[in-house]
C-alpha cells in the first residue's frame, strides 16, 4: 500500500509500468538501455479513490488521461530506472494529493462600503484634475498683461513673453524665443 494522505492509499496493484527508451542524454547506453518510465493509473475503476477525488484528478490530469480513464505519466528526466520509476510515481502521488485536496468555497459577493465608494469618487476627481491640467492652457483676458488671447495681436520676434506649448500656442504661431 501506498499512502497518499487524507486517508487515501493506493494499492500497488492498480499502478503498472512499462520501460521504454528515453530521449535525450545517456551516453553509451542511449540506445542500449530502456530507462523511461511509463506509470499507468487506472482512475475511473480504482477502488481506492472517492468518486469527488476521482472527479477532480480527472480533471487535472488533462492531456495524460486517455480515453478509457487511465493516467500515464512518462518520466525520462534521469539517466538510471529507478531515479525515473520514483520520479514518476512521485509525480502521480503530487496529482493525487492536489485533487484530494478540497476546492476553496465559492466567494459571497459583496457591495462595496460607502467609504470605499467615497475613496474611489474622491481618486477619480484627483485624477481628472490632473489630467484637465494636460490641456492647453487657458487664457483670461485681463488677468495678466503678458498673457495673449486668441484675439490678440501676433508675438514680437523679441518678445521673451509668449510662452511654448508643447502643441502649439493657439493662434497657430510656433514657439517664440
């Protein structure tokens, strides 16, 4: 027996492997020696498992499962048998233990607090305000004599009291210094 944990255990019975030769480095024995395993798992007919654990490993198993039920996990990441046969089974016990483990329970959904509304609000306003500032600058006739208007005569090629936009001034003039 084979102990999973929350009072699983797997009969090594249900588990068959078969070697074959693994890809990759292996020096000499690369085409000699079969060191990759292959660990089979049947998951919809063991015995062991709890029909909601059976469920869920069916689902993480993805790719690995095929069609009649049954797990394969290959392991070629090392170059002796037996580092691979614990490899693989270590691999299938990990898959084993995240299904058995509960889902989370699903989230109440909640509103939103009347101060955390007031924070959003009073960050929005922030932001606009800043942003407002990115515009081009507006002008009030009368507030200050070196501001020119729209209507205002054109710029002195010396006249050090226009100032440079970043897009142009508004009568259509380029930057003047």
């Amino acid at each position: 027996m084979i102990a999973v944990g929350r009072g699983i255990a797997l009969n090594e019975d249900e588990l068959s492997e078969t070697f074959l030769r693994a890809s990759g480095a292996g020096g000499q024995n690369v085409n000699k020696v079969e060191t990759a395993v292959q660990l089979r798992f049947d998951v919809r007919h063991s015995p062991s498992l709890p029909d909601a654990v059976r469920a869920r490993l069916e689902r993480l198993a993805g790719r690995r499962l095929t069609q009649d039920g049954v797990l394969v996990i290959t392991a070629q990441r090392h170059r002796m048998r037996e580092r691979n046969r614990e490899d693989a089974l270590d691999r299938l016990l990990v898959l084993i233990r995240t299904a058995a483990e509960p889902p989370p329970p699903k989230r109440r959904p909640t509103r939103p607090t009347h101060g955390s509304k007031e924070r959003r609000l009073e960050g929005k306003s922030l932001r606009g305000g800043i942003k407002r500032l990115r515009g081009r600058p507006v002008f009030h006739v009368g507030l200050l004599g070196s501001e020119r208007g729209p209507g205002a005569p054109p710029a002195q090629p010396n006249d050090h009291s226009s100032a440079c936009w970043s897009k142009g001034p508004p009568d259509g003039e380029g930057c003047q210094t």
